[in-house]
C-alpha cells in the first residue's frame, strides 16, 4: 500500500512532465495508448471478481462448495465448466474467484481451474459479442463456445491426473480474528484480492503494452496468411495482446487477411493465457503454479481450438 501512494504521489507530481514526454514520442504513446485500453478494459470486471470473491470467502467455502458439486471429481470439472456461463465477465475477475474456490486444492481445486478458463470464455457477453462481430457465422460462436468449453475441461482433468496442491505457493490471507461477521470477512477478502490481482493486472498491462511496440505488425500480418503457420502465430499474438475477452472477437473480425481457423485460434486461446493473466496468476497462485499451468493451458486451447475449427468451420476456414 506504501508504495502504490508513493507511486501514485510520484504520478500526480510529475504528470505534466510524463504527458509531454508521451505526447512527443509515438512509441511511448503506442505504449500508454496499449497499457490504458487494457488496464481500463479489466479494471471494471476485475472489480467484479474481487466483489464475487469476496462474497465466496464469506458465504461458499471449499468444503460447501464440494457438497454442492457432483461426487464424481470427472464429473464436476464438467458441471463446473458448464456453469462458467452464468459469470458475465472477463478472465481478469475469474482469476480471484477461482483462487477462493480452489482454497487449499483438494477435490474442489480442478473445479475451480476449470471454471477460471470456462467463465470467461462462454459467458453470455461473450457469446453475444462474437455473434454481433462475426454476423452471419454462427458456426464461428459455435465453435469458440465449443473449443473454449472443452479447453476448460480437459485442463481440469489434466489437473486431476498430474496436478500438485503443493506448486500453489500463493497463500490465502487466514481469516481475521473478528471474523464471526461475514461482513468484515467479505471485506478484507475483497481488499486483499483487488490489490494482490490488481497489481499484477499491471504488470500483465505494461508487457501487453511493451510487446507491442517491440514487435512489428507487419511480421504477424505476413506470417498469418499461411493457415499452419498462422495458427501459431494468432496464437502467439492472443498471448501478447492480452485483450479482455470481451473485446477481442470485434478485434479477430477485423483480420479480414487471417482464415477463419487462426483467428478462432486467437479467440479460444486470449481468455485462457495471456501475459496479464500469467502475471495475475503468478500474483494468486504463486509462480511454480503459472509456470506450469500457462504453457500446458497453451498447448491444449491451440490444439484443440484448431481440431475445431477444421471440424465445424469446414470450408469457410
């Protein structure tokens, strides 16, 4: 906290020194531009999250949440994949919620992986957003629904089979003493997870923004007119762009140069890994768990948003 009101004092101090810096350089200005559109495209879902979070510490613990869930551990990363659709929000809110419903791993902890990266791809905003961005293709709001919803389930078995409590180093705060009030739990449940995501949330913004000036455009937009090749570059540029899922199918339309099948790529892969989520889950669950969680995640999305797009895309890829 000392230093976020340092830096903010620091900010206010030297404004006008930082806005004619800015304003004279195009590409600190592509920068700021980058760091804003991000930072101000997650602040509001992020604090969605942290409210839901919070009212999760309060109300819904592990232990309830797992007496809730089918008893079949298999069974429940579905049901929680399928139930990531009633959170209307981006992957920056779903960071914190699944934190607090992952509490200390067991059987719940493959559930809540599994809706981090489900909620934030087939919610209805989402889903609305691609119909509206993609008129006329309902395939393409089928098969990102489709490839995200099964990218979210079979990370959730991966974790049931291979995954270790112990890579999530990242504790949770311990409950405060006057915690008998589920209000003064909601509270500090909520503070702790807006200044633990959200200080990652800019760190993940200021990669987003230094990736983009330190990559030339022309270079994705040359190597994305070969189908393989741009498969894994739409990939890549998910990863860099770090775009709220949101926004991005509005973004993946204008490709018009990019098949159908890369820019379903794109759209299956940004809310599931991405620089700023990486940073955000490195911030909640610890680094040992993002450096393994993140490339795995990548593989899979890529895959299989790939398989599905050959499938139900077809001749239109």
């Amino acid at each position: 906290m000392e230093v976020l009101l340092a830096g903010l004092l620091a900010a206010m101090i030297l404004g006008g020194t930082l806005q004619s810096a800015v304003a004279h350089n195009p590409r600190w200005a592509t920068a700021a531009t980058v760091f804003c559109g991000v930072f101000v495209q997650a602040a509001p879902f992020l604090a969605l999250g942290v409210i839901v979070s919070g009212l999760i510490a309060a109300y819904v613990t592990p232990e309830r949440l797992a007496r809730w869930l089918p008893k079949r551990p298999s069974v429940a990363v579905v049901a929680a994949g399928v139930g990531g659709a009633a959170l209307p929000g981006c992957e920056c809110g779903s960071v914190p919620i699944a934190r607090r419903l992952f509490g200390d791993g067991g059987a719940t902890g493959a559930a809540a992986l599994t809706f981090m990266l489900a909620a934030p791809a087939i919610n209805p905003v989402v889903v609305v957003a691609t119909a509206v961005a993609f008129p006329g293709q309902p395939q393409m709001v089928l098969a990102r629904v489709t490839a995200s919803l099964v990218t979210a389930v079979l990370m959730g078995w991966i974790w049931l089979r291979r995954g270790r409590t112990e890579w999530v180093t990242q504790r949770l705060p311990a409950a405060p003493a006057h915690a008998d009030s589920r209000a003064a739990v909601f509270a500090e449940a909520a503070r702790h997870d807006f200044l633990q995501a959200g200080a990652y949330l800019v760190v993940g913004a200021t990669a987003a923004a230094a990736l983009h000036i330190l990559i030339p455009p022309w270079m994705f937009e040359h190597l994305a007119s070969h189908l393989l090749v741009g498969v894994v570059v739409m990939a890549a540029l998910a990863v860099v762009l770090a775009l709220c899922s949101e926004a991005d199918a509005f973004v993946a339309a204008s490709m018009t140069m990019v098949p159908l099948v890369p820019r379903l790529v794109f759209l299956v892969v940004g809310p599931a890994v991405d620089v700023k989520l990486f940073a955000m889950q490195s911030g909640m669950f610890g680094g040992s768990f993002a450096l393994r969680f993140a490339p795995v995640t990548l593989l899979v999305a890529t895959a299989v948003a790939t398989a599905t797009g050959l499938l139900v895309l077809g001749g239109a890829a």
